[in-house]
C-alpha cells in the first residue's frame, strides 16, 4: 500500500511539473502576439478610440498586417487593419463590409471547394478582404480574396 502511494505521488509530481513546463513555453511562444497587439492598439488609437478589442489576429501577405476586431467609444462594431511598416490604419464599420459567411458564400458563388479551412480579415495595398483557404479537388490549396466592401475577387492563388 505504501509502494502504491509512493508512485501515486511521484506521477502527481511528474505532471505537475510537466504542466508548469507547458505553460510556460506557451507563455513564452504567445509574447510576440501579444506585444504585437499592444503595438496595434496603441497604432490604432491614434486614429480611433476603442472600446473593446474583440479578437486580433496578424496577416502576412505583401507586408504583415495586424487586424483588430472589436467596438468603439459610440458601441459600434469596427475592422481596424494597421499595416506593421507603413502604419496607415484603415477604419471600417463592420456593418459597411461583408460577414465572414457572406465573403464565404460569394467565393461559393465562382468556385466549389472541397473544404474551407479558413476566413480572416487581411489587407494588401490598403484594400481590406477577406482571404479564403480552401482545398479544392485532390487537396490542392486555394486563396480566394474578396474585397471587404464590395465582395469583388481581389486576388485568388490557385491549385498549390
């Protein structure tokens, strides 16, 4: 009986420790983001008060964009894109642009993809989109980019 709790405690202090390990890594891997947020907000309030940033996410296209998704001082939802060099924030009202299952839906109008991986806000010479990852037939991958206001195809790479 003592032998059983003796390896009861040696295992509970193995994963204990092995969580800390874990946490501190992501800890560590999660400070680049989170000073890039911090550098975007601060960017981003020079041009608009936010409330509440709701979500935040990097695009690497052309150059890195850091995008902002949250409310303003008046409770309005806003898209804030802030190109990492250049800085040149560009403000949307989300309710002037297109959903995220509306951008899905206009490439669903023009192609049939297999899956859709994912949907997020990008920006490439100050024209905000949303970029589409599908697969297509055979796992080919496929970027389809739809212009955030108007739902126009801005950019498509194809069959990789």
């Amino acid at each position: 009986m003592i032998e059983l709790k003796k390896w009861i405690t040696i295992f509970i202090i193995v994963f204990v420790v092995l969580v800390g390990i874990m946490g501190t890594i992501y800890s560590t891997a999660m400070k680049p983001v989170k000073s890039a947020e911090e550098k975007a907000i601060s960017i981003a309030e020079k041009k608009i008060k936010l409330d509440k940033v709701d979500h935040f996410h990097l695009y690497h296209g052309v150059e890195t964009v850091y995008v902002l998704e949250g409310t303003d001082k008046k409770g309005q939802k806003v898209i804030v894109w802030v190109p990492e060099k250049s800085h040149d924030v560009v403000v949307r009202k989300a309710k002037n642009g297109l959903t995220r299952q509306e951008a899905i839906k206009k490439l669903l109008e023009k192609r049939t993809p297999e899956k859709i991986v994912s949907a997020k806000l990008g920006m490439e010479n100050g024209i905000p989109f949303w970029e589409i990852y599908y697969l297509s037939d055979g796992d080919l991958i496929n970027y389809y980019c739809v212009d955030f206001k108007t739902g126009e195809m801005v950019k498509r790479i194809e069959n990789l």
